[in-house]
C-alpha cells in the first residue's frame, strides 16, 4: 500500500544530503579493486536502501569477489525479498550464509542493512551478523557460519568490490542507496552508523566520517554529481559504470521523497524504472487505463509535482485520486489487480493531453481547461487541499488563466472552473499523484518529479523549505511531497 507518512520522517539531527540511483536496464554499479591486502576476516558493511523493485532474482546490495573465480562474499535481496548474506571459496563452495525468514517489501522507505563478519570469533554465530534498522536479525530459514579464521576474500589484493552488481553476473540492484560504508578490520556495531531517535523511536543515521574505515574501507555520500563514486574518507574512488550526474538524489534515509508505487498497477507489462520516477503503460487491452500511484499520500496542505510526458502524451492523463480501493467493476483496488482509471472510477481529477481537457470524479464527459500535449511537455500539478482545489501548469505556465496561490478565491482552478469537488476527511481526504493513459495499443511514458527528478532540470527550483528540484518555480506556499514537509504539514 502506498504511505500516508512514510518512515525515516525526521526534521532535525544529522542530515544526509544525497543517495545514488541505481537502476538495472542501464547495469548501473560502481566498483574498485584493492591494491593491497586489508583485513580478510573482520570487517563491516553498512549501506542504507529504498528499494524500487521486489520480487526480482537475486539483486546484489554489495559483494566482493566473483563467484566460482574467486574468494567471494555479498549481500543482496532475494526473489522472495528476503535478505541473503553469503560467503563462497574460489571454487563457488558456500563457506557461510544467512537468508532472513523476515521479507523486505516497502519501497516506500528505507533500510538501514548492516553485515558484519569476524571470523576470528570463539563464538560460530558471532562470526556473521546481519542488522537490520539498529536491530539484530536472529530469524533465519538457512544459518551456517564461518569456520573460525576463515580469510573470506575481502579487502584482498586484485578482487573487485562491487556496489549494485556482483562481478561477472547480471544481479542488478534497483533502487536508492545512501551512506555506503566499509570498515576494513572493525566488527562495528549499528550505533556506529546510527540511532533510535528518542521522540519516533525511528531508526536515523549520524555522522560517520570519524570512523575508523581501515586500508581498503570507504565512504561514499554521493556528493559530487560529477564523480558519484568519490571516498569521501580519501581512498580510491569507485569507477561509475553507466552512472551519471541525473543518478545522483535528494531521496534519502533523512529525507524521504515519493515515488511512484511498484506495488500498486494493473499487470506486469506495466514497467517502472529509474528508481520508480519512470512509468510505461502497457499497450495490452487488458491494461486499458492503466495508472501508477505515487507512493505517499497527503491530506492537508499545499503540494507541487511535476510529470514530463515522453512518449504519446497525447494520451496521457496526470492528476490526483483519493480513491485507492474498490470493487471489481473498475474501482481501483490493491495488490496489482485493477489499479486503474482513476479519472473515471476512482475519485480522481485527470489532465488529458490529447486536449488539455479535465476528466474528473466519475464522469465521462470532459471539461475544457488547457492546452494539448507534446512528446517532453511537463505538467505541473499544484494541489491545495486547504481549499480543496486543484490547478495544472504546460511548461510553467498555469491553465485556465489559473493562479495556485489565490487561496480560498480558487481562481483558475478545475473546481472553480465547472469541475467536480475535491473532498476532505479522514477516509475521503488522502490524495495520492497519479498518471494513465487512454489508449489500449499504445505505450505512454512519464517521468514523475516529486522533488527528486530523473531527468536533468535546466533550471532548479526547490520549494519554500528549500526541499525538491523543479524545472518550474515551485507556487508561493507549494511543497514538495517528501517526510521533511509532511512532518509539518502533511
């Protein structure tokens, strides 16, 4: 289900600035190879995740080595989104591992991961950890240990360590990562990386530049755009492999932005990519209508995102629905089963580009209100919910004469101009962003802008908290829809 409040909502403390986008169609990964012999039996992993895709074989986190050539060890997601931990010889002979019986399937939030090994350790379950958000993993469906003094060919001379692939394999991670840390000779614990926050209780990072990273250790905080793979400690820097400037974010574990939700379509053929900002309808019958969601929801307040239309705008449809759940004869209902036609059955509000046309709550008529589409047109969508209304923008420029920050005047707005009421409460006040298309035999792709964009912006404009990246000046009072604003207003 999408979030009303996703987690790592935290508004004060140490921030993190930026995470690298991985995605695997392009076989993003970053990697580096050891001139030199470090610590092959203590050392500690640490990285924080959002993932953008479940269900997918094998999607390496981390590893060292490669499998059946070298000494090899990793750390990745499981088909069935669970957390794998493992250690191989040369040979391909399994020395270790560790597969969580708890699943990860929010890609709504992020994860703090941790792996840790000291082989050197009296104690056989001590010699391999797994922590999770702060907290020890001690549910597992397979547990086997290294042998005590086991040398697991990490920090070792000419082995490679990837980040986001396993080395000679096609094991692609997609999703986010943030704060990527190697300690070469120190069994850390998770205080070294974080802290429970004493009023959440949420589970946040502090600051790890004082550590202790050792010969082959690093840190990577995904600062410099232009060289997203820099230690920040100082040592060798990772080669970017496919990863550019428009990979580095602002979605991050302090900082959490929406994207659309992986979870919630209508079938398969339906395809997200670039960490779930990129939507493609399918061209199937069946998928007739299809939409994505974003992944937070809000119920008050004033919010701004923007959709770059990049294949057939001409039948797209961008706007808003708070109706996520209903029945089989076309509402739209949870677990990928019938997520769509939100400007129809669900209770939704839809910009259509073939005419800049409004199609709103259960209606099959169209109110005219702006201008049509072009291939890379971007639709700005400023939702005020403190006035229940709702106003679109073609490449900075408000339809309909609109004006967002009119207040309770609503002028220009869909509402003031004819269209259906946006409502409030509880159950019926929860917007969520959404895209579809209207045309059953052709592919409509999008690009979602929550505040941290997948394309390059020419211009750059946060909002008033100085949160999200814009092509277009973000409305006076508009927010981006990340856990930073919805602390305060969401």
């Amino acid at each position: 289900m999408p979030s009303i409040l996703s987690a790592n909502t935290l508004s004060s403390g140490f921030n993190v600035a930026n995470s690298c986008r991985f995605n695997s169609g392009s076989s993003d990964n970053l990697q580096k190879t050891p001139s030199g012999d470090g610590n092959k039996t203590t050392f500690s992993v640490s990285t924080w995740v959002k993932r953008s895709k479940l269900t997918a074989a094998h999607e390496s986190i981390w590893s060292a080595g490669q499998y059946q050539s070298t000494a090899m060890v990793q750390v990745f997601f499981e088909s069935d989104d669970t957390i794998h931990v493992s250690q191989f010889n040369a040979g391909g002979g399994q020395q270790a591992r560790l597969t969580t019986n708890r699943l990860f399937r929010d890609v709504s939030a992020w994860y703090h991961i941790l792996a840790v090994w000291d082989t050197t350790n009296g104690t056989e379950a001590n010699r391999l950890k797994l922590y999770v958000n702060g907290v020890q993993e001690t549910s597992f469906s397979t547990a086997a240990y290294p042998s005590q003094n086991d040398n697991t060919g990490a920090n070792t001379t000419d082995i490679p360590i990837t980040i986001g692939n396993r080395q000679g394999h096609s094991l692609f991670f997609n999703g986010y990562q943030c704060e990527c840390v190697l300690l070469d000779g120190t069994a850390a614990t998770p205080t070294s990386f974080g802290e429970f926050d004493e009023d959440s209780g949420i589970w946040k990072p502090i600051d790890v530049s004082g550590l202790t990273f050792g010969t082959n250790g690093y840190y990577l905080d995904f600062e410099a755009s232009d060289n997203l793979g820099n230690d920040a400690n100082g040592g060798t820097d990772f080669s970017e492999n496919n990863l550019t400037a428009v990979d580095q974010s602002t979605d991050t574990c302090t900082n959490n932005f929406a994207t659309f939700n992986g979870s919630l379509k209508q079938m398969s053929t339906m395809a997200l990519t670039e960490g779930n900002l990129q939507g493609a309808t399918s061209s199937s019958h069946e998928a007739f209508f299809g939409s994505f969601f974003s992944s937070i929801g809000v119920t008050t307040g004033k919010w701004y995102a923007e959709f770059k239309c990049t294949g057939n705008a001409n039948v797209v449809y961008v706007g808003i629905s708070n109706n996520l759940e209903g029945d089989a004869a076309g509402n739209v209902t949870v677990g990928g089963l019938k997520a769509f036609t939100f400007a129809y059955k669900g209770n939704g509000w839809a910009y259509y580009g073939a005419d800049g046309k409004i199609a709103h709550t259960n209606s099959n008529t169209f109110l005219s209100y702006g201008a049509a589409l072009s291939n890379n047109d971007i639709v700005g969508v400023a939702l005020d919910l403190d006035n229940l209304e709702i106003y679109f923008s073609v490449n900075g420029t408000f339809q309909n004469s609109g004006d967002p920050t009119s207040g309770a005047s609503q002028t220009g707005g869909v509402v003031t101009a004819g269209g259906a009421a946006l409502t409030s409460g509880a159950n019926s006040g929860t917007y969520y962003f959404c895209v579809s298309d209207n045309d059953q035999s052709t592919v409509c792709t999008v690009q979602a802008n929550f505040g941290s964009p997948v394309h390059s912006i020419s211009s750059g404009n946060a909002d008033a908290n100085g949160h999200g990246n814009f092509e277009y000046a973000v409305p006076s009072g508009y927010l981006a829809v990340c856990t930073k604003n919805l602390a305060e207003s969401g």
